[in-house]
C-alpha cells in the first residue's frame, strides 16, 4: 500500500493498489470488451522467399466476420496464455531452482561479500558500468529474456550495497533495454526492419549511436538518482515494505570466507554464463536451450558445492516454489494477446492507427509513426514480429509522405524498445520481475517517468531524422 496526504485534515491515508493479477486480468476483461466494440479486421500475409519471413501485404487490409471472445473465451485465454508462454515460465522456475541451489552453497554470498570490499567507497560505479555492460549486450544480440538469468545476482549486489530491489532490477533490465532500444546492430529490430524496408543493414549507424548514449545517459541518471534517494534513506524504498517483510532475503554477510570451494562453484557458473552467451550469439539458443544450461549449471555447482544428491534436489523445489507468483504472471498476461488475437482486432488497431499517421503533416508523420508503434508495441510485444507486422505498411506510408525509409525504421526501433520496460504484454519483463518477486504495480510506479523522458528524447531525434532526411534513403 502507498500513501496520501488529504487536503482536509493533513493525515495521510492508506490507498490499496490492485494487485498485479487483478489489473492484469482488468486488461484481459477490456480487451474482450473490445472484442465486441471494434470491427474485426485483417491483413493478408505472406512469405517472403528472401528472407523466409512472413510479412504483411500493406493494401490487403480487410473486414471479416466479428469474432467477440465469449465470457468462457476469455477465461479459457488464461490457461491458453500459461500453454503459449510456457517456455519462458519453465525457464522461470528452471533459473530459480537452480539459482537456490547455488546460493544453498554460500558461493553467491561469499562472492558479493568479496565484491564489497573490492568496491568500497565505490559503489555508485556499479549502477553506470553494469548498465553499460547490458546496454552492449541489448544493443548487439538484442539481449532481453535472458537478464532473466542475471536477476538474483543484481538484486543480491544491490541489497548488499545498501539499495533495493528495484535498483538491483534495473540496471540490469534498463541497461539492456537502453541498448535493445538503441539497438545499432540489434539483429532482431534494426536487422529484420533493415531488411525489410531494402535499407542496407545496419546502416545509420552514427545517429543511432548519439541516441544511444543519450538514452543510456538519461537511464543512468534516473536509476543512479532512486538510487542514491534508497541508500540515504531506506524508507523512501517503493518496495520498502516487502524488504521488511523479508530481511533475509539476498542478505549478504560480509565475514563469510571465499573458500577454493567457493571459487570452484563460481567457475562452474562464469563458465556456464560465457557457454550461454556463446549459444545465443553463435548457436541461436533461445529460452529452452537456456534453461538446459541452467539446469546442468544448477547440478554441477551443487556437486561441486558439496550439497549431495538429495540436498540438491530438495533445494531445487524450494527455489522453484518461492517464484510460482512471478512464474504464472508470465501466463497470465499473455492472456491479454489471446484474447485480441482470437478477436480478430490487432490487425484492426495497426491499420487504424497507420490511417491517422498519414494525416499528419509533415516530419511530425515521423513522430506519428514513432507513437504509434509504441502503441502496437503493447499488442506485438516481439521485436521482430513487429518488424515483420508493421514494416512492410510503414515502408510505402513514408515513401508516400515524403519521410525516409530510414526515419520511418528509427521509429519502429523506438517505438518497438521503449515500452518493453513497463507494459505487462512483454514476457521478458514479466519474467524479470517473477525472477525478482517484484510486483508489477511497484515497478510501474518507478519506471513510468523514465518512460516519458525516453519517449520525449524518442520523439525528439525521430523528427530530427525526419528533418535532415536521415538516410541512405
């Protein structure tokens, strides 16, 4: 609960925020309202035998039959969400347990403790450089989901410098979002988008750099500011109360020897980080292949910790129970896409939406668009399905209008990234905050801000390319 002064009387009064299921289920609820409201519409798609993907034809779009979702419609999307994200609540539950497994072996304490007095009266270069080190990772091979498996460490780091939970979220999160949404070399955004507009890839490059680190700065300044306001004054936390709640989790102690054991099981887990990095830059692993690193990881640390068979597998239940909340939220805000899918009306939305962008004047047609992918973002939450989706109506509307293929692929770059760090639709973030037991409404309260200072800064640099017809063309 948070807390309002009243104008009457001065005192402060408790206001109940819903709880993350209730105001996700309120959206699957209007979404199926829409599903009666909207007309049901849609565009034909394709395959492309270039590239292989499936892509939309712009002038296809057309009416069909409505298709409202029923009362047992809606309720079924739930369970049918749970089935369509079941590879990342798998994963969820997979990182967690084994996760509990490594901490069970005093490793992960025994690391940070050393960690601290390596960085003592340096703390605040752990927000900037840990930020930057994602922000790469998100602007190369478009890190996302997997921050996921980063998760406890960063909340452990942070707890054990004197933040919070949220601080140790988001460096990790905000730092890859800053480079997944800067995104220079993003394969899965600016390839797809690149490729599909007939830009040559990766091209652009140097405007894209300078939003880049104007993003990142204005991300580490926001999360370095909470941050220093948290370690002044632990009241002023946004999960303070859950903190309290729960002292002894990620609670490091210092005293704690780094034993060659010790050493033995965090080899075996930055071995086990560089094989995955290595698989999904050179190998493509995605979420299960992951989660098969994990578990191995999970086993043999516990061997090598020591633990014993049973020891292990007991712990590895426990780790997986302490994060079935944050595992189903996955499921049950992809929901949300079921219903507006099985409704017929996304298609509906994107084409509404590109009608208005085409009424606008001038380089703000480049800001339209820009906000109005941000607005499909919620709908198409994957950046290469938005790609495959929208790109092929933007690339003819901004021939049309008059804009650069290059702008109109700045705009779907921004758009697509922004809001992956605050709408409930994007798995990655959903399973980021289940791995942190952080309730989406706690993170919306911290987050949201720095949604208006990336857009604003989005829409800013978008009307610049449109002014100075960023190119090649």
């Amino acid at each position: 609960m948070s807390e309002e002064v009243t104008q009457e009387t001065g005192k402060k009064r408790n206001v109940r925020v819903p709880h993350s299921y209730v105001i996700l289920f309120s959206i699957i609820l209007l979404a199926t309202v829409m599903t009666y409201l909207l007309p049901a519409g849609v565009y034909e798609r394709y395959r492309d035998e270039r590239t292989g993907r499936t892509l939309v034809d712009a002038q296809s779009f057309h009416d069909v039959e409505q298709a409202p979702v029923s009362l047992f419609g809606m309720v079924n999307a739930l369970p049918e969400g749970m089935v369509k994200a079941a590879d990342i609540i798998i994963f969820i539950f997979i990182c967690g347990g084994a996760f509990s497994i490594i901490q069970a072996t005093g490793a992960i304490d025994s690391a940070i403790g050393k960690t601290i007095r390596r960085l003592e009266g340096k703390e605040k270069l752990m927000i900037p450089v840990t930020m930057l080190l994602f922000a790469v990772g998100g602007a190369t091979f478009g890190m996302s989901e997997e921050v996921i498996v980063f998760v406890p460490i960063g909340v452990a780091l942070a707890r054990a410098m004197g933040y919070d939970d949220i601080v140790g979220v988001a460096m990790l999160t905000v730092g890859a979002g800053v480079g997944f949404s800067g995104g220079m070399l993003n394969p899965f955004t600016v390839g797809v988008a690149q490729s599909i507009a007939e830009l040559p890839l990766f091209s652009g490059l140097v405007l894209r750099l300078g939003g880049f680190a104007i993003l990142y700065l204005a991300a580490c300044w926001y999360v370095m500011r909470y941050a220093a306001k948290v370690k002044a004054d632990r009241s002023r936390s946004i999960v303070h109360d859950l903190m309290e709640a729960d002292p002894g989790r990620h609670d490091v102690t210092e005293e704690i020897p780094f034993t060659g054991t010790h050493k033995a099981v965090m080899a075996v887990v930055l071995i086990s980080f560089a094989y995955m990095i290595y698989g999904v830059v050179k190998e493509g692993f995605y979420i299960m292949e992951l989660a098969t690193v994990f578990m191995g990881m999970g086993i043999a640390a516990g061997l090598v910790g020591r633990l014993g068979p049973s020891r292990i597998a007991s712990t590895f239940v426990e780790g997986a129970r302490s994060i079935v909340f944050g595992a189903l939220v996955v499921g049950v805000a992809r929901a949300i896409l079921v219903v507006m899918t099985e409704g017929q009306i996304i298609d509906t939305v994107i084409y509404s939406l590109a009608s208005w962008v085409s009424a606008l004047p001038g380089a703000l047609t480049a800001v339209g668009m820009f906000l109005v992918q941000v607005v499909i973002n919620f709908f198409i939450p994957s950046g290469s399905g938005q790609a495959a989706t929208t790109m092929p109506i933007m690339t003819p509307l901004a021939d049309l209008v008059g804009i650069t293929r290059q702008t109109a692929v700045l705009a779907f770059q921004y758009g697509d990234g922004f809001t992956n760090q605050i709408i409930p639709t994007s798995a990655s973030l959903m399973g980021v905050l289940g791995m942190a037991k952080l309730p989406y409404e706690r993170w919306f309260k911290f987050i949201w801000p720095l949604m208006i200072f990336w857009i604003a800064i989005g829409a800013v640099w978008v009307f610049l390319a449109a002014v100075i017809s960023y190119g090649p063309f």
